[in-house]
C-alpha cells in the first residue's frame, strides 16, 4: 500500500499528464486543421494554374466552348434578368419610403443606378449562377469522374482539363459580365417602373437623373466583379467535380461545395474588388 | 507499329507499388504479357487488379518500379509523351464509361475526331463499321446511351476500344452485370476483335467463364502481388492453392475473410 502523500502525489502527477495529453491533443488537432488547409490551398491552386494554362494553349475545342457559352449565358438569362428586375423595382420602393424621411425622395433614381451597377446585379448575378451554373458544372464532372467518363477521355487521347475545364471556365468568365451588362440595365429599367408608374416621377427626369449620376467607373467595376466571379464559379465548379469522391454521395458532396465555396468566395471578392476601385 | 525487340513482353510491369495514404494496394507486381497474346489476371475483390491496370494507362502515377511498354519505360511519362503512348491503347470500361451527351456514334469516333483530328464524316463511316462489326446495327448509332442496354453498351464500349486500332486493348471487367448469355456474346466479341486486330489484351475479371474463352495466358494477384502465372491450360493444374479456391469458388482455403499468409509468385512451365 502506497502511504497518504505518496498516493495524492501520484494523483496529482497522473492529472498533470492527462492535462498535458488534452493540450497536446489539442495542439494536435489544430496542426492538423492548418495542415489540411494549407494543402488545399495548394492543390486548388495547382488545378487553377493548370486551368488557366489549358485555356491558352492549344488544341482548343471550340464546339465545347460554345455550347458552355449558351449554357452558361443564354440559359442563365432569365434567371438573372428576374432577379435583377425585381431588385431594381425593390430598391426603388425601398429608397422611396427611407428617404422620403430626410426629404430625399429626389435622390430614387441615382440610388437605383449606383447599387445596380456597382454591386447589386454583379454580386446577385455572380450568386444565381452560381447556384445554377456552379452546381450543374460541379454535378457533371463528378458524375463523370464516377462513372469513369473521364479516365476514358484520357485513354482517348483528349486532355480532360483541355476537354472539360477549360471551355467551361473560358465561358464562365466571359459570360458573367455580359449577363451582368444586360442585368445592369433590366435592373435600372425596374427602378424606373416603378419611380414613374409608382411613386409619380417623371419618366424624363429619371432618365435624365439616371444618366447624370453614371459614371463609367461603375458600370466597369461592375464588369470586372462579374469577370471574376464567373471565373470562381466555373473553376470551383469544375475543382469540386474533378475530385468528387465515389457514389451519389461524392456527386452531392461536390455540388454542395462547388456551390457554398463559390458564394463565399464571391462575398469575399466583392468586398476586395470594391475596395481595390472605391477605396 | 512498335519496334520492339520479337522476344521483348509488349507490356512489363517490375516491382510496381502504389499505396493510398498507409494502405499498400500494389506491393510489387512482376507482370510480362506477351505480344499478341490475351492475358488474364484474376483476384478477389480489393487485391489491386483495377490499380495495376490504372497505372499500366497512367490514370494513376506509380509509387516504384517500372512499366515497360515495347520495352520503352512509361511509368513517368507526361504530356505530349503520354498522350501519344495512349495511341497505342484502347480501353473497355466498367461500366462501358461513354459519353451520355453524345449519340452512340460520337462515341465511337471520339478519339479519332477529338484525339486525332480525324474529319468527322470519315470518323463516322469507321464508327459505324466497328457498330457493325460488335454486332450492332447502324441505326443505333443515332441513339444516345441512355437508350441502350447494358449489353448495347458493353458493345459500343468495345466498338470504341477498337475504333483506331490499337495495339493494345486492356478491359476491365467486360462481363459484370450481363446475363450469362450475353456475357458469352461479349466474351467472343472480345476474342474475335482481339485475334482480327491482332492486338495484345490484358483483361481483369473474376468471370471463370470469361477467363476460358478469352484467355491464352492467366495470371492471379493477390495482396497486391502477382503469386501465379501461366497458360490457361495449366490453370486447373496449377498447384497454387490460392488459385485452386479462387477457380472453383470455395469459401474455405488460404483465402479467409480475415486475411492469408505471405506468398511468393510460382509460375508454371
């Protein structure tokens, strides 16, 4: 038998250890966390160099490239042209009844412009197709990866980000800022519904108010916002669906990702490129 | 054609591992097929059959050892290299792998249209002969893949492998989820293109039935190793236990499901 400060000592010495374990383990546990980050940044960045160097270098496929260029852009018009006509017709009803407050009401129209060109048509453009595009790329490649549709373009002798990749990510940067373009103006074309059918402005002096206000500079920031979110929607769609894991899971899995990752990601940018222009 | 050496393997494989993470799938694979001959391996399930065939097609990047292709060193091969040495194969997927945004025919001439820039009207005119020459009409051709059978697949899958030719033809499970009569209908299909094209195949399977009628020489991995080799007319013959159990099928012998002892390879004569 052990004497009384014998035994406490060794309590207390067994206390210590386990409290040294949990830190460890803890320790652990966060290197880990940094560990596996760091190697996915890495292997993101490994498949956008490879992908961006594809889209430059030849053989091209144009017929890929025009059938993701309909996909991604004629398709995806309805969905942003709604989404942006409403915004527009919101924002106008919205900065009417706010202002009205500091006798603004005059201010509607530049309001309307200003947020649908800088921010709200890229960034609720850039989110749609990404819920859209983002999850369809990002479900076709996977489902190809499961069924082994892309090992056989390689025992075909056709390069899968040459075949796959790049015409998606050539078309989703180019397509975004046009659908944006076009967002632009259905969103404008919403405020000024409803400011002269709604709230009683002349249709001349919103017009006039409108273009006063434009500058080129929002409509270009606007424009290059869209160009980079096309490029994290099709490059993160095409990243999760490349690595998707076996099964319907996987396939799940990856359209999740591609989907969340890319709207993160747009959120972040959004706030980079606006201070990168405005700051 | 290749210019090999007449007695050099047309595929070698020497002491090829590959490992996922701590799992060691392939531990050291000794591998020759010979040229214009069929081989076979079989294993269970999990030994590292569709690994071994994956790296032999560069899908999956060797951890050691090297895979000779006409004598010619592949197992680090890249790009331009890579592409070309892929000439040289064609490959029956699975679950047959086409394309299901193409109709049939594209399919078929894919690799020739897309790999190797071929005119599509004249891609279309071998597609259709190779349709033919696996059993089907040429009207299938103008399906989508959604709309045929899983035999119909099998058979544009194959029409596929063989479109441009090549020298070798490696499949992988060509009879799993058929019924018996058309698993033989694919298997003679294999061995007349095989013979008519006079190409080299390396074909995986767990199909008995499929082994006796396509293969000439038959090789058995297990615990990612190859632990026998020889000619089909050997194979009941073989003096290897762990083929004898896996020939006829039975559940006792050295293969448990907890696992077997360490073996070397025997070859026979």
């Amino acid at each position: 038998m052990n004497s009384a400060p014998e035994s406490l000592a060794y309590t207390l010495d067994e206390e210590n250890t386990s409290f040294l374990t949990k830190v460890l383990n803890s320790i652990q546990a966060v290197g880990h966390t940094i560990l596996y980050f760091l190697e996915l940044v890495g292997r993101i960045s490994r498949f956008i160099g490879k992908a961006i160097a594809h889209c430059f270098m030849p053989p091209f496929f144009p017929a890929q490239i025009l059938r993701q260029i309909i996909d991604i852009g004629y398709y995806s018009l309805p969905v942003v042209g709604m989404t942006t006509l409403f915004t527009g017709m919101v924002l106008a009803l919205q900065t009417y009844t706010g202002f009205t407050r500091f006798n603004a009401e005059s201010a509607v129209a530049a309001v309307v412009v200003i947020s649908i060109t800088r921010e709200l048509a890229p960034v609720l453009a850039g989110l749609m197709v990404a819920g859209r595009i983002g999850a369809a790329i990002a479900a076709e490649i996977a489902t190809m990866r499961v069924t082994e549709q892309i090992d056989a373009l390689t025992t075909l002798s056709v390069n899968p980000f040459k075949y796959l990749i790049a015409p998606r990510v050539i078309a989703g940067t180019l397509m975004l800022p046009l659908l944006v373009l076009i967002g632009d103006i259905i969103g404008v074309f919403g405020g000024y519904m409803v400011g002269v059918h709604s709230l009683g402005f002349g249709a001349g002096s919103y017009i006039t108010q409108t273009w006063d206000v434009l500058e080129s500079m929002d409509v270009i920031s606007g424009l290059v916002k869209a160009g980079v979110f096309g490029f994290i929607v099709s490059i993160l769609g095409c990243y999760h669906g490349y690595h998707s894991a076996r099964g319907a899971q996987g396939v799940g899995a990856a359209t999740t990702n591609a989907v969340v990752s890319s709207s993160i990601l747009i959120l972040i940018f959004n706030y980079i490129i606006t201070q990168v222009f405005f700051s | 054609m290749s210019t090999a050496q007449p007695n050099t393997p047309k595929i070698s494989l020497q002491g090829v591992t590959k490992s996922f993470g701590p799992k060691k799938v392939l531990q050291g694979i000794d591998l020759d097929v010979p040229a214009g001959k069929s081989l076979v391996v079989i294993g269970g399930s999990g030994t590292g059959k569709s690994v071994m065939l994956k790296c032999i097609l560069g899908l999956i990047e060797a951890d050691q050892g090297s895979i000779l292709i006409d004598g010619q060193d592949t197992t680090h091969l890249k790009g331009h290299d890579r592409d070309e040495m892929m000439g040289k194969f064609g490959m029956l997927f699975q679950g047959a792998a086409l394309f299901d945004s193409l109709k049939v025919w594209e399919n078929v001439a894919f690799g020739l249209v897309q790999g190797r820039q071929m005119k599509k009207r004249q891609a279309q005119e071998i597609a259709i002969e190779k349709l033919i020459a696996v059993g089907l009409r040429p009207e299938v051709g103008h399906l989508y893949p959604a709309e045929l059978s899983g035999g119909m697949q099998k058979r544009v899958g194959l029409a596929r492998a063989i479109a441009a030719n090549p020298e070798i033809i490696f499949f992988d499970e060509p009879t799993t989820g058929l019924d018996p009569i058309m698993a033989d209908v694919i298997n003679e299909l294999i061995r007349d293109c095989v013979g008519k094209l006079g190409a080299t195949a390396l074909s995986i399977t767990h199909d008995m039935g499929s082994v006796r009628k396509i293969a000439d020489e038959v090789a058995m991995i297990h615990d990612g190793k190859i632990i026998w080799q020889g000619p089909i007319e050997k194979l009941d013959n073989s003096g290897n236990a762990y083929v004898d159990q896996f020939i006829h099928g039975r559940a006792s012998g050295p293969v448990t499901k907890h696992g077997t002892h360490t073996i070397q390879k025997q070859t026979a004569s």
